[in-house]
C-alpha cells in the first residue's frame, strides 16, 4: 500500500471516479505542474492507483518526499527561454546517439486520460512524431536508442500495464513483451540484442525485463523499485533505484544474474539516474531524505560518494561520455534548474534556465541534451553546444 509521508497529507489528481482520467498521487509538499490547476484535491492514505501513476510519487516507496525542491548552484534566476519544442507536455526521457539524431519522451495531460508524447530531433529540428497510445492513454518514462534505426522507449499504459514501444527506422510501434501490472520507469540498451527495462510491479516488487534480440522476458525481482538502468554491454549493467526499507538499492549484471551492490548512501535515500561508460567508470545521483543530494561513483571495484556543490535537492538524471566528462540534472518547477558537469576533478554548478529537468544526454563534450517541463507545463529542452545551455 501506498501511503503519504508521516504528517504530509496526500492528494491526488482528477476523480477516482472517472475512470478515464489519470490518477496522480503526491505528497503535498511541492506542487508539481502534472495536474492541470483546481484538479488536486486531498485524499485519505490511498491504495495503489491502476491508472497512470506519476513518477512523481515513486519515491513514496523509500520513505522520501516526492520532488523535493532543488537549490541552485551559485547561480541566480534567469526568464525560461521558449522551449525548442513548442507544446504543451512533460519530458521525462532523452537520449542521443549523434549530434543529429536524439529522441525525447514523456506525455501530454489532456482532460481525461494521459498521451504519450515524442518528439525527434533530425540535426536541425525537434518535431513531435506519431506514437501509439494504447486503449485508456498512456505515458513514458524512459527511451534508449542504438542508431537511427533503432530506439526503446518504456512507460505504462493506461490499464495498468507496463507499456514498451520500438522504434524501427521508419515508425513507433508498441513491442509485444510480458502483460504485466506495472511501471517502467527506465530503459537502456548495449545492442540490437541486448536491452533492459526496469521499473516497479505496483506491490513493491521491482520489475526487471530483459531483451534478448528475439523477446521481452521478465526477469525475478526483489523487494524495493527500480529507476535508472544503464548498460555498456551484454555483460555489464546497473539498475538503481530504493529498498521497501528506505535504502538505496543498485544492482549489477554480470552477463549471468542480477546482484546487489553495496551503497555508501545515507539511510532514507533513492537513486534516480545512472550512466555508465565501461566496466570501470559509473554514476548514479539521487537524494536523501532530507533533500541531500546524493552522487555516488563507481570505480571498478566498490562505489563511494562525491561531493555535490548543489548539497540540496534531488538529481534525477546523469549522463557521461567518459571518465572526464559527466552530466547531472534536477530541477523543480520555478526553482532554477540545477545542472552540475564533473570535469574530472569535482562536480561544479553550470548556469541554466528556469524549469524542471528529468533526464540528461550527452554524445560528446560539446553535444548533451536536457528535457523536462516548465513551470507552465509546456515540453522544455535545452541543449549545450560546448559553451553554454540553450
């Protein structure tokens, strides 16, 4: 059972009566732009919702507040710039393979139940392009791209199942996989053969699934939900997430079974985003509790925290290109956005527009790519050329 944090009232969006409509469940303690004005209204403890689950509330699940309001980098405010993609809707995912050829996912919210949103940038241009919604809507949390032919994005349709669709060069299809009851939150692929989806089954399980060139199969699980995944080939990939028990949870895949790793996180705390670039060199950010940021490295041998100059806030998502070169994102509504770059060294604050960013991608140390959504609910997408955020 899903619950609010201890003396947070919990509210959710739209009626639970409507049965169209999407149910999102929050803590109370930010007001996230999910649901559209004058729909919150307060709840009682809720049970598990079947319709689209925000992943706003996941971290309800390790005991942390849901969107805990980022704190700036020694930067000050800045007016948001119009997003490259004009449209109302939330980003939740990005991913790249070239400076010509990246794709961002998430959902639009319309009245009734919510629609998957994805839009391509071809080098020029990012524009929306036609992507299936199941009966009952849907939502993506998550995509990974290979080349330009071939792409993953994961979510959950709107009956409560765990929704995966494969780009195949020419148009969005939903894949055939595993009918499973719940919410893929992430998704990475090392090949054409090789993929992983993870998310959480709804009844604190995590939901691990497994591409194999051919079909999806579900693979076992544990107590506690999965959030990022990252993978750098078929014999080596990272799932992070949290414990039923408030603790961060990483799991390793060694090419034979999923293992749990052990994290030098404070208690209380949820990973969101990992990145790796080779067996040796790996990143995962998320937070505590108390609104610490959390950075955790991976040196081939055990993982060990790094200072983070936000100490504040949550980071939601990471992105590297090689030992030197790494991306972290947060972000929370009229907050400035938060983006730290490791140069190597240490972890040090970049300037940004005003918004919420969810997800970082990067190709090279002159070419990365941040999604979210401002504070007015519209697609925003910012990207470095080298110099600066755009």
């Amino acid at each position: 059972m899903l619950g609010a944090a201890r003396g947070v009232p919990a509210r959710t969006c739209g009626s639970s009566a409507d049965a169209s409509g999407p149910l999102v469940l929050h803590t109370g303690l930010a007001e996230p732009a999910d649901c559209p004005e004058g729909r919150w209204r307060p709840v009682r403890t809720p049970r598990f919702a079947p319709r689209c689950l925000s992943i706003l509330a996941v971290s309800l699940l390790a005991g942390v507040a849901a969107v805990a309001p980022a704190v700036a980098v020694a930067q000050a405010r800045y007016p948001s710039p119009p997003p490259s993609f004009t449209g109302s809707g939330y980003l939740k995912g990005v991913a790249a393979t070239s400076a010509r050829n990246a794709w961002a996912v998430g959902y639009t919210a319309p009245s009734q139940a919510f629609q998957t949103l994805i839009v391509h940038w071809n080098g020029k241009t990012w524009t929306r392009v036609p992507s299936p919604d199941p009966a009952g809507g849907g939502q993506l949390n998550g995509v990974a791209a290979i080349s330009v032919r071939s792409a993953w994005a994961v979510g959950q349709a709107g009956n409560g199942n765990a929704l995966i669709l494969r780009w195949n060069g020419k148009a969005w299809k939903q894949a055939p996989s595993p009918r499973l009851y719940g919410f893929l939150l992430g998704v990475a692929a090392a090949s054409l053969r090789s993929a992983w989806a993870v998310g959480w089954t709804g009844s604190g399980e995590t939901l691990i699934e497994r591409w194999n060139g051919s079909i999806w199969k579900q693979v076992p699980g544990s107590g506690g939900i999965l959030i990022g995944v990252a993978a750098t080939s078929a014999a080596n990939a990272w799932a992070v997430g949290s414990t039923t028990s408030s603790k961060t949870l990483i799991l390793h895949w060694n090419g034979t079974a999923w293992k749990r790793m052990a994290s030098p996180a404070p208690a209380s705390s949820t990973l969101w985003g990992v990145t790796a670039t080779s067996a040796r060199n790996a990143w995962a950010v998320g937070g505590a509790g108390s609104y610490k940021t959390v950075i955790e490295r991976w040196n081939g041998k055990s993982w060990t925290l790094v200072p983070s100059p936000a100490g504040a806030g949550f980071l939601y998502g990471v992105a590297a290109t090689s030992a030197r070169s790494a991306w972290a994102v947060s972000g929370a509504g009229s907050v400035t956005t938060v983006i730290e770059r490791w140069n190597g060294k240490s972890w040090q604050g970049v300037r940004s527009p005003v918004g919420s960013l969810w997800s970082v991608a990067a190709t090279s140390v002159s070419n990365a790519w941040a999604v979210g959504y401002t504070g007015t609910g519209n697609a925003l997408i910012l990207q470095w050329n080298g110099k600066t955020w755009k």
